[in-house]
C-alpha cells in the first residue's frame, strides 16, 4: 500500500476525469487477478445525493473496470436506515436500475453469509461478524464527502460500518448498526482492523457541511475526486476538504501509523489534459469561503 499517497483530480467532466485519476493510481493491476471486486458505496438510508453516493459514478467505475481488467463486479451495501431494507434503498436510489442495465450483481450485505473473527487488540469489538464476501473480494469503498454530527466526519473509514450486519450490530428498534454508536470512534477504527478498504473513490464534487443527513451541502461545491489505497490518508484529505483537522476525528487519529498516514500527504493531482502535479507535506486545502464561513461561526461550539 502507498502509505500516505492520495490522487485528486476536478470532479467534471466524470468519466474522462475518473478515467485518468484511476488509470494514474494503477488501479488495473491491482485488481487483476482479484476474482472479484466489491463496490460499496455509502447507501446509508433512501436519501438523494449528496447524503449517498450518487449512481453516476458508480456507473462509470463499473464502465472504467471493464474496460480495464476482467474482474466479476459487485455491488454491496447493508444500509442502517430501520424504515427500510436495502433492497428498498437499492431502488430508490437507482442501484437496481443500474445493475439491470450494467449486467452487474447487487448484494444485500446485511443478509450475507457472515464469518466471525477475533483480534486481541480490538478493544471495542474483540470479536466482530462481518460478511464473508468483504473478506474474499477486492473491496473498492465509494464514499461520498460528508461531515458527521457523532464523529465530525464520514468517509472511507465509516463506510465500512455498511459491512456490519444488523443480526449482530441492532440494537432494539433502533437503526441497523446502533451498537457501533456506543464508543463510536474506537469502534470503526475497530472494524477497519478487521476489514479496511483495499481503495477509495471518494465522491467529493459536492459535499455535506455539517451533517451527514440533513443540513447545507458545501457552498461552492468541492469539486473534486480523491482516490487512494491510503484509507487513513484519504480521510485526512477529505476532513481537511470540509475545514476539519484530521486530529479531531477519533478513528483516523487512532489509526494514523497504523492502518495508513494521516500526514504527510503526498497529493498527486492529475489535470485535466493528463498532466500531473506532485507535492509533498502538510495538507493545506484552501476551504470554499462559504464553508469557511460556516466553520468560523461554528467556533467555539460542541
């Protein structure tokens, strides 16, 4: 893994972007050989983007991988919504539309077959269940960019919360993984012990500014993507794109050194006509002045 390394490019036009930004990280050949490559977008309940992961850019990864390798690609989520099953989700928000006109498989990972495993440094879950596909494939995490009012952000790390099946995860009536909210911090950097992602595509054209389900998106909008194999350097990135210290968000500080680095970012920006930029050290995204605005106002509050 390319420990500290994340590559950006302008989130428009899509494809021909996309197409450079994965063709740059060397995406094909890490995934050739793989069998099969899971895309977990964050379908966290059946809300219209930018709270999930829009269809478009799945439909041109899915497009991008063919092209590229020959893998078996599937599509999987295990939404947390507890009005809805994914299946539901899936509809609503184009998914199964998708996967009808792509020839793709959709999975319910909250139904899969499960496999328990056990780590003695894992304090929050010295035991965890998780689906046995999420072990045996290539597993391609589409976040979108998103602040949490729990854990300050929402990324590439927390959307493996997707991958916890609500057997085990429920707690009452509540949402579909609730006990993760009991020590939440600890507990996603837990789970990506168990299992992180082996890349991200973050979704970043847009952006949530303050909340993860309701509230302002970024204003102007980030439009960028940002990929990596790095997941911690990816979320350090994408908490510095909504004004956020990667510092303060508890599972990326837990896992910085561990998992991947946090700083220094080495930021390989691929421009438009295929050129690309390189730098190396702290992360200094200049913040969109409307979301700077909205930090600013938000000093000194809880």
């Amino acid at each position: 893994m390319e420990q500290g390394t994340i590559y950006t490019t302008a989130g428009a036009p899509l494809v021909p972007g996309l197409g450079r930004l994965l063709d740059r990280a060397g995406l094909a050949r890490r995934v050739s050989g793989a069998g099969t490559v899971l895309i977990k977008p964050n379908l966290v309940d059946a809300l219209a983007p930018p709270v999930t992961t829009p269809v478009d850019i799945v439909e041109a990864l899915i497009d991008w991988l063919r092209e590229a390798c020959d893998v078996h690609i599937v599509i999987g989520e295990g939404t947390a919504a507890n009005r809805h099953d994914t299946w539901y989700v899936f509809a609503r928000l184009g998914y199964v539309d998708l996967a009808r006109r792509k020839g793709v498989e959709l999975v319910d990972l909250n139904s899969e077959q499960t496999v328990c495993r056990r780590r003695t440094d894992c304090r929050r879950w010295p035991e965890l269940h998780l689906p046995l596909l999420a072990y045996d494939a290539f597993l391609l995490s589409v976040p979108v960019l998103k602040a949490h009012t729990m854990d300050a952000v929402t990324l590439t790390l927390k959307n493996m919360m997707g991958l916890a099946p609500p057997a085990h995860y429920q707690e009452g009536d509540s949402w579909k993984k609730s006990a993760f909210h009991r020590d939440l911090g600890q507990a996603v950097a837990d789970l990506n012990r168990y299992r992180c992602p082996d890349f991200t595509l973050l979704d970043a054209r847009v952006g949530m500014a303050e909340a993860h389900l309701f509230g302002p998106v970024c204003d102007p909008p980030v439009g960028m993507l940002v990929a990596g194999y790095d997941p911690v350097a990816v979320d350090a990135r994408g908490a510095s794109l909504l004004g956020k210290d990667w510092r303060q968000v508890e599972h990326i500080r837990r896992l910085h050194g561990e998992l991947g680095l946090a700083e220094p970012l080495r930021i390989i920006e691929v421009e438009d006509e295929g050129g690309r930029n390189e730098k190396t050290g702290p992360d200094r995204h200049r913040l969109p002045a409307g979301l700077l605005m909205g930090v600013q106002g938000r000093a000194g509050t809880s």
